[in-house]
C-alpha cells in the first residue's frame, strides 16, 4: 500500500533537495569569483606598489625610500624589453616556520628608465583556495541548517494560513450528502488554483444532486407506476379464478400470477437496489446482531421443517455491529433463504456468527456457475428457476455501503456465504456463546 504524505511535506523536502542540490554549485562559482577577486586585487595592488618604484627611479629617488621593508627587488637587466611588460606568478610551497602551505603570488614589471632596464619584482601572500573553500564550507553548512531549521518550523504555520481554503473546501467535500436539499458552499479564496477547484467542484456537486434527485424521482415513478398495474392484474386474475373455469385455464391463471409476483418482486428488489447505490440507509446505531439471526431463523422454521433440513448454529450473544436494522433483516433473509432453497432434503444448514464473520453454510448440489459470478444481477445458478438472481447482488451491496467483505465458495458439498466484518463496526460487550439446533 502506497504511503501518503501531507501537501506541505512535500513541498518542504523538495524545497530542502533543491537547497542541497544547488548549494554545492553555488559553493563553486562563490569560490572562483572569490578567489579571482582576491588575486586581481592583490594583482593590481602590487602593480601599482612597482609603478611607484619605477616612478621614484626616474626622479631619482633611492627605491629603498620607497621599500622600507616591503618585498620589492629593483633590478638591472640588459636590453631590450620583453614584449610582456608585466608578469605574473603564483607558486605555492611549505614554510617549515609556519608548517603550513603557504601561497605567494609575485608581480614582475619591465622598465626603461633612460637608457637602462630595469626589472621590478614584488610578492605578497594571498589566502589558498583550500583556506576560502573551508571558510565557505563552515558557513554553508550552519546557513543550511538554518534555512532547514526554518523551513521546518515555519513551514506548518504558513501552509495553515495559504491552504485553509483547500482544507474547508476538503471538509465541505467530506460533509457532502446527496440527500441535502441546499446547494454545498464552498469558502472564498485569492488563489487561482483554489478557486478553479471550487469551481470545478461546485458544478460536479450541483450535477450529481440534480441527477440524483432525477433518478430518484424517476426510480418512485417507476416502481410506483408499476405498482398499481400489477395490483389491477391480480384483483382480476383472482375475480377470473372464482369463476367456473377448466381445469387448463386454472393452470394457465396460476402460472400468470406466479409471474406476476416474480415481476413484483423484481421490482422490489430493483427499487431497493437503486436505493443502496444511492445510500439511503445511514447506519445510526449499532443493531444486536445475534437476536436477529436467531429471529430470522425461527421465521424460516416452517421452510426448514418442509425439507426436514437440520439446522445447527453457534452465535456469539452480544454482538452489535453498526448496520441499518432493515439491511440487516435484509442480509440474513437473503443468506438463509438461499441456504434453505438451495439445499437437498433432508440436508444440513450452519449458521456461525463471531465478532468478526457471520458464516452460513449449507449442503447442495454443485453450482453451474462460477461462484464469483452469482453476485452479479440476474445471475443464476439455474436459469430455469424460479428465484430472480438478485438476492445476492443485493447481500454484496449491502456489504459494501457497509465496508464488510463478503466471500462463496463451494467445497465437498458445502455452499459457503462468509460475511467478514469492520471491525471499527463491531461492539461485543460479552463473550457468551449460544449454541442450539
């Protein structure tokens, strides 16, 4: 599962890589410009230092007036002059004095001063690129702390005030119910981004409401509309039944009203359907699910004692689980009337209900159809029977407004229903167990 990670911590990593990205480069163009400053500086320095000898030597000044000390060497060469005027040398070497390297950076000027030459050298000791390279080192370093330090801590206070927006336009998201009457509001914002979000989101949620509200309005039509044409065919297929019939149109009577309560269930079960993709059932309360179990096994007793099937159950008393009281008559009437339809006389049912999983079980004949596939609306394990394959589709939706995961299968004669629960969604306030056949 990928991890997630907030908005602003994204936005602070890529701003801490970035910083050290760049630092190293920013580091090397400082350290060449410093050091090429450094030495034109020195450079001219002592040009200037020679010009100023070689001015005194023309007046003639003693240049040792000048020297006092300074590392100046005046010197007489013979003619003529070097087409470079002046020369430049760095030479780097150990003082053992010091015992350090040291790096000394000489300025050799050429001059003619009457009909003599001269040659005019002075050096100085500059800062080696070494020394200027750990000097930044050390400030760069604590500057990145810093900045990082900053970054981090301020980082949370600004993204507070620059994505309140975002965060009450999450919320006003998150409360969002296709049952409320009144448009969503979403808050107003300086942001571009922020406010082609709102935008966008503000038609979605509008589009959404209206085609809920049309398909909602068109499923209560629909299921009402046929609702009183079916209620007509069968006050006059019972008026057609007291009359003096033969024996063949009283059959062909009882198949039409047999398919008339097949398509009423149909419809039932599509309007109720629709109403779970919609979300109309908000669970409010936890529900006891173990009486319930038990209550809707007691209502099948006469089905059970039909096929004289054996029944064996092991519920865990007090068991609440979060689900809508008429989903949850709706889910055990589905399983157990499957368990009981699809069984062999004189078969065996199980019912296991834990704080994790509700488990029916039941002998039967093997299914002709992949179990995965039974989920499915109008999928059938016989075409030909009379059920109208919607009941576990309605039991996997049932689960899935409700976040429980559902699994069949099929092993060694056994069908096998598990209803695997949220455990966020479940209460057991004792551990009892009630075991009975």
């Amino acid at each position: 599962m990928q991890t997630s990670m907030k908005l602003v911590n994204k936005f602070t990593l890529w701003f801490v890589g970035i910083l050290i990205l760049t630092t190293p480069i920013s580091m090397a163009i400082s350290h060449y410009n410093i050091r090429k400053k450094i030495d034109e500086a020195e450079i001219e320095r002592l040009t200037q230092v020679n010009g100023v000898v070689a001015s005194q030597l023309r007046q003639g000044i003693p240049h040792e007036k000048y020297a006092q000390g300074r590392p100046i060497h005046v010197s007489k060469i013979a003619g003529p002059l070097p087409d470079e005027h002046v020369r430049i040398t760095e030479e780097n070497y150990f003082n053992e004095d010091l015992q350090r390297e040291e790096c000394q950076l000489t300025v050799t000027s050429y001059y003619q001063i009457g009909d003599t030459y001269y040659r005019i050298e002075s050096h100085d000791y500059v800062i080696k690129a070494k020394q200027i390279l750990a000097g930044m080192m050390s400030g760069v370093i604590w500057k990145m702390l810093l900045i990082a330090c900053c970054v981090a801590l301020t980082a949370h206070i600004v993204s507070g005030y620059i994505l309140k927006p975002f965060y009450q336009t999450l919320r006003a998201i998150q409360s969002f119910s296709l049952k409320q009457k009144e448009k969503i509001g979403f808050p107003q914002t300086s942001t571009k981004e922020f406010k082609e979000l709102n935008m966008l989101l503000q038609k979605m949620t509008d589009k959404i409401s209206e085609d809920y509200a049309s398909l909602k309005e068109f499923s209560e039509n629909a299921s009402h509309e046929l609702q009183t044409p079916l209620a007509v065919i069968r006050s006059k297929l019972d008026l057609l039944a007291n009359t003096p019939i033969r024996a063949d149109q009283a059959q062909l009577i009882a198949e039409t009203q047999h398919s008339v309560e097949k398509l009423s269930r149909i419809n039932r079960s599509l309007l109720l359907l629709t109403k779970l993709e919609n979300h109309e059932f908000e669970p409010s309360e936890h529900i006891r699910l173990c009486t319930l179990t038990t209550a809707t096994l007691s209502a099948y007793q006469e089905l059970i004692q039909l096929k004289s099937l054996t029944v064996q159950r092991q519920v865990n008393k007090n068991v609440h689980v979060k689900l809508h009281p008429t989903l949850a008559e709706i889910l055990l009437n589905n399983l157990l009337h499957n368990a009981i339809r699809h069984n062999v006389q004189e078969g065996h049912i199980v019912v296991n209900l834990t704080s994790e999983q509700l488990v029916v079980r039941n002998t039967g004949i093997a299914p002709k159809t992949p179990t995965e596939e039974l989920f499915q609306r109008f999928k059938k394990n016989n075409q030909s029977s009379d059920g109208i394959g919607l009941g576990l589709a309605i039991v996997r939706q049932i689960c899935e407004i409700s976040g429980f995961n559902i699994a069949y299968h099929y092993a060694d004669g056994w069908h096998c229903v598990s209803v695997l629960f949220d455990p966020n969604k479940v209460q057991v306030r004792k551990t009892e167990v009630f075991a009975g056949a």
